[in-house]
C-alpha cells in the first residue's frame, strides 16, 4: 500500500520527504511500521478497529474444519446451515430453515424460525439435537453471524459440543449439509417467501412428518473416493443405504433405541407420508402466493418537472 500512498501524497504536499526517505518509507514492513508507531498510538489514546476486533477474536477460539475432516467418524458429528425463505425480497423479516446433517450415517434434521437472531438459531438447534437417535458431539458451521456468536458458542461450552467453524468463501467444507439445502428444503417448499406465524407452523408440520420418512427409508449413497486420470474423474461410491441402515451398522445405539427405531420404520406408510406433505406443501404454497399483490409497474422519471 505504501508504495502507492507515498508518491500520492507527495504529489498532493501531504508528506515533506525527500527522494531518499520516501524509498526508505516505502520499503518499510507492517511490523516495523507498528513498532515505531507505538509511542505515538499510545500518546493518542489508540485503540484500534474496535468494529472488528471482537469477531476476530471471537473466531480464533473457534477452530477451522475442511471437508475433508469428520468423514469416517462415528455419528453424531454434523454440519448445520441456514436456508432463508425471503423469495427473492430480503426486505424485513422472514423465515429461515435450519438443516442439521450428521456426517456419518446422513441423518437430517430440518427446524424452521420466524429469523435468524442468535437467541431463536440456538432454540432451532437445540430442538434438532433432540430429534436425533444419538448424542450430538460435534457441529460444525459457516462463518455468518448466525452461528459465529457469544450465545452460541456458550451453548456448545457449556454441553460439551465441540464447535468448529468451515473455511470463509469455502462452501465444500460443509458439502454435506448444502447437498441436504437442496434435496430436503428447496425441493419441498421451494423459493416463496414465508414470513407469517402460519407459514412457520406449516414449514415445521412438513420437516416433522419427512423427518422419519427421509432419514428411514430413503438411501443415498457416499463417496469412498476420486481419482483423476487426465481430464476423465473416476468416482466410486458405496452401496445406497438408508441413514437408519448407517445408524444400525455404526453399533452406537442400546438395544432398545434400535428396536423402537425398527418398530417406527415398519410403522411408516410412505405413500400416506408423501401425499400428507405434498398437501401442506400445496397450502404453503396458496398461503405465499395470497400474499403476493400486482407486479411492481416501472415509473417513468425521465420527464418529471421540477421547477
């Protein structure tokens, strides 16, 4: 940067220096430049960039993970993501889905709020943990401001959840849950804007009721690995399992958990299941468009008069 200030403010008689102390100037470091600056910053109260300063710090108590991380682990390490349901109008409030995904076994859970503040991301979170057959011992987030918080990061130390945080501008870290945004929200309920009590309500009847049927029938299958030979990827993937076969297999669950998830997925009627939330998805649906008045009609200002 110095290198082109110092010519500039040269030219502009905002600096007095000869030819030789601005090359001098310009070769100098950040940590040189901080170091003969000390004095003077401490004669003039400075204080620093206090805008930025407590999520910096924030953040460097909550550690980076890549996507590579966390793969092969027993459940109940899982990523979380916000979907906002704004419709393309970012204007006032409106609801967000929280998608909770285990990486293990791929067992989702989808909780919608009325915003994203902190205090009601944390009650979504907290009712998703309790939907899950098995302990939650690790989440990982994006870097919004939904999650990287106070009140967030005391919940997690306060139940011993490990908290981890993806790479900023990196959405592969949590490939996990973003595949789960499309397939298990936006293919449900679409981009309509929901921001009334009874469109919260009716997102949340819909996650209830797909809940069991995603997460024990259907079967999705997990990459075991790539490999590059030219321009051609060659991807090879394991048998398609259901994560209620996942869960089963990783032998974390006590006799009684597994028989009562057993009993609950010989009890589902998926046809009855599919018709019930294509019903809801159809009153959401009436319930936004209702909302919805005339397109906006372009006003011409090119010959309004003003004098």
């Amino acid at each position: 940067m110095l290198p082109v200030l110092v010519p500039l403010l040269r030219r502009d008689g905002e600096l007095d220096l000869s030819d030789h102390e601005a090359e001098l100037l310009t070769k100098m470091s950040a940590a040189t430049i901080d170091r003969r600056l000390e004095g003077a910053k401490v004669l003039a109260g400075f204080r620093g960039r206090s805008h930025t300063k407590p999520g910096m710090l924030l953040k460097t108590q909550i550690p980076i993970r890549t996507w590579s991380e966390w793969d092969d682990v027993k459940p109940g390490f899982v990523e979380i993501d916000l979907v906002g349901h704004e419709g393309g109008n970012s204007f006032g409030e409106f609801c967000f889905t929280l998608t909770m995904t285990d990486i293990a076994t791929g067992w989702t859970v989808n909780r919608s709020v009325a915003n994203k503040s902190a205090v009601r991301v944390v009650q979504a979170i907290e009712h998703a943990c309790t939907a899950f057959p098995f302990p939650i011992l690790g989440i990982d987030s994006d870097n919004g401001s939904e999650f990287i918080n106070v009140h967030f990061l005391n919940w997690c130390i306060a139940r011993k959840v490990t908290f981890t945080r993806s790479r900023p501008g990196n959405k592969n870290d949590g490939c996990h849950v973003e595949q789960k945004n499309w397939t298990h929200v936006r293919g449900l309920v679409g981009y309509l804007r929901f921001d009334t009590a009874a469109e919260l309500a009716l997102l949340n009847r819909i996650w209830t009721i797909d809940q069991g049927y995603t997460n024990l029938l259907l079967t999705q299958q997990k990459l075991l690995e790539s490999s590059r030979q030219g321009a051609k990827v060659t991807k090879r993937h394991d048998l398609a399992q259901s994560p209620y076969q996942r869960l089963i297999a990783a032998h974390v669950l006590t006799p009684a958990q597994q028989a009562a998830l057993t009993r609950a997925r010989n009890n589902l009627s998926p046809g009855t299941i599919q018709r019930e939330i294509d019903r809801l998805c159809t009153q959401l649906e009436r319930l936004a468009l209702s909302k919805t008045g005339p397109p906006p009609r372009a006003i011409n200002r090119s010959f309004n008069n003003y004098s």
